[in-house]
C-alpha cells in the first residue's frame, strides 16, 4: 500500500491554487463528480467516462513537477482527467533522457496519458527564447489536439510574473505586457491555465521537497546570456536588498491590477472596432472622436486581423498620425502592409515586399 506524504503547508497552497483554478476554468466538471468511499480511488472521487482531459506541461523542474503532483492530488475531486505532455526541444544532448525521466516521475504521480512531443526549434529572428515558446505551444496545440484534451497546465508562478511585469517595463511596454501572464487564456481553441501565479517559486519548490521528488535543474535557467536570467539572479535580488522584501509580491500584485484595466479597454476597444468598419476600412472620423488609450487598441487589433503580425507601438503611433495630425501624407508602411488615408477612411493594401524585422529597440505591442 502506497504512503502518502503528510501535508505541508506548501503542499496546501500548490493545491489550493489547482484546485481554484480548474474549478474556476471548468466549473461544471466538479458538478458531476460523486464520492464512494468503497470505489477504491484515491479520496472515494468518482469522475465520469467522459470527463474532460487536462494536462500538465512538464519539463521535470520544480515549478512544472510541484504542479504537476498537485494536478494528480486534486484532478478527480475537480471532476477531470489529468495527464502530462512532456516537450522536448531538443536544444540539450541528453534532452531525450531528462523527456524519459519526466515522464516516469509523472505516471509514478498517477497521470495519464503522458506524451513525449519532440519538436525541432526553428530560428525566425525573434530570439531563442521567442522561438523555444512558439514551438512549444505548437506542440501543446498539437498533442491536446489528438488526445482531445480541454486544457493544459503551466508552471509559471509569481516569480515568474514579476520578471515579466519587469522585463516589459524595460521595452517600455504598454498595459497590456505589463499586466504579465493570465491565469485562463486561450489559444485556439485550447484553454492555458496558470494556477500558481500568486504561489512564490519557493513555496512550489518546497512541495516537491516535502513530497521527496527530485526535480531536475535546466541549466539554461542560470545561463545569464538571456535576459529573465538577468532578471531572476541579478535585477530582482537587488531590488529585493535596496527596496525591502516584497518586491515580486508587488510586481504581480501590479500585473493583475492592470490586467482589470486592460482588459476593460480591450471591450472598449472590440465595440468601438465594430462601430468604425467599413468593410476593409475605418471611419476616421469616429476613430478621431476616441480617447487615445482606445484608439490604439482598435489600431492595434485592425492591423494585426489585416495581416500585420510583427507590430510596435512605432508602427501604431504612425497611423494614429493619419488620423490625429493628417496633412495629406501619403501613407504608412507597417510590415507587411501600407496604411494609407482616403478621405474620411483609413484603406490598407498588402506589400509585395515584406518590410524588415522590428528592432529590438522598438516595443512590442
């Protein structure tokens, strides 16, 4: 008979965050779940046939593996099914056996399936780590894809949240990147959940040692030539030293503050959007009649369903110019298209020839 660790108090927080998420994401899972004590499952939890397949992403690290033993403690009394895909990057030379070794501790935790999804890493310009993340979820897409799964899980926690509320103050970044990871997203048609962005990275590691796993250590996380790196081992403990303990805490309490106000612009946004079409243009003069903060955000969302996918605030501030300081230009090229003003309507025409990369130094919106 398998021995259950006691349960600590960092073991009941990563639970907890589990459990709050999925029963936030998939409130009418719990709903059908029974309890027989005599059923032989772990808790008496009886889920049924057909409930929703969630899975956890798991690379073997701490934040991933804390995750994922809580996703295998909580999964039934939450009414879902829970397994793991596991993505290889071939970026390491032993990223093959560090795959194989995640996917025994995840079965040992009781998850199933558990895939293996071994993707080659294309470069586009965008960086390693850009280019790391975009296969990554593609391969998330493809394996939820085929195991007709609802949802998957990460492991980003407030630590996590605060190197990105800090690296997008360093692009200076709008409301948008600043309000950091979201806890439910979508893409496509795949739920992202990130249950532990308000769990310390301390707090998650300590679960795992509380449960004697062992996770592994990806030497990339303390390789300073990328830049959350930085952030993690050297900006954030300064900041920590020279302005008190509290700082992450702060960050990510900031993230979700702004993302209330972000995402009440963005509705904004979506309705006045609707109100300024005409057909493949704007009406300029409903755009001139728009606070700023919105006006950018229809800009932004027109340009990139036109086609435009390598946008900054550059390029967006341009052809708010056509609308705010018009002085019979001719036109704006952002890549991939020419804005240009007719009348009373903003018209965009394609580019035959796609204009080059932004900057690093220009900012992404």
């Amino acid at each position: 008979m398998t021995t259950r660790p006691r349960l600590t108090p960092a073991m009941a927080d990563v639970r907890r965050a589990v459990r709050e998420s999925l029963d936030s994401a998939i409130p009418d899972a719990r709903a059908r779940v029974t309890r027989d004590p005599s059923c032989g499952a772990p808790g008496g939890w009886v889920i049924p046939l057909d409930a929703p397949l969630v899975l956890v992403a798991l690379s073997g690290g701490p934040d991933s593996l804390g995750l994922a033993a809580a996703l295998a403690f909580e999964a039934a009394k939450c009414g879902v099914k829970a397994g793991a895909v596991i993505v290889d990057h071939a970026l390491q030379p032993d990223s093959a056996d560090v795959a194989e070794r995640a996917a025994v501790t995840a079965r040992s935790l009781g998850l199933s399936p558990v895939i293996i999804e071994r993707v080659i890493v294309t470069e586009s310009g965008a960086g390693p780590e850009a280019d790391a993340r975009d296969a990554r979820f593609a391969a998330f897409e493809r394996v939820a894809r085929d195991s007709d799964a609802l949802a998957v899980l990460l492991g980003h926690t407030r630590d996590d949240q605060a190197e990105t509320v800090l690296l997008g103050l360093a692009r200076g970044s709008g409301a948008r990147s600043l309000a950091g990871m979201r806890g439910v997203s979508t893409r496509s048609s795949l739920l992202i959940l990130r249950p532990l962005l308000d769990v310390p990275r301390a707090t998650v590691a300590q679960s795992c040692a509380d449960m004697d796993l062992d996770p592994w250590r990806d030497p990339h996380n303390s390789d300073s030539r990328y830049a959350r790196v930085r952030v993690r081992n050297a900006v954030l403990p300064v900041l920590e030293r020279e302005l008190g303990p509290g700082v992450a805490e702060a960050l990510a309490r900031t993230a979700s503050q702004l993302a209330v106000d972000a995402d009440a612009l963005d509705a904004i946004a979506t309705n006045s959007l609707m109100v300024a079409r005409r057909a493949n243009a704007l009406d300029v003069v409903t755009l001139a009649g728009l606070h700023p903060a919105v006006r950018g955000r229809v800009l932004t969302t027109w340009l990139r369903d036109s086609g435009c996918s390598e946008l900054t605030s550059v390029h967006v501030d341009s052809v708010d110019q056509l609308i705010t300081r018009w002085a019979g230009q001719q036109g704006v090229d952002v890549p991939g298209l020419r804005v240009i003003r007719r009348g009373a309507l903003l018209i965009f025409s394609r580019l035959e020839i796609p204009t080059s990369r932004a900057s690093t130094n220009e900012t992404l919106v």
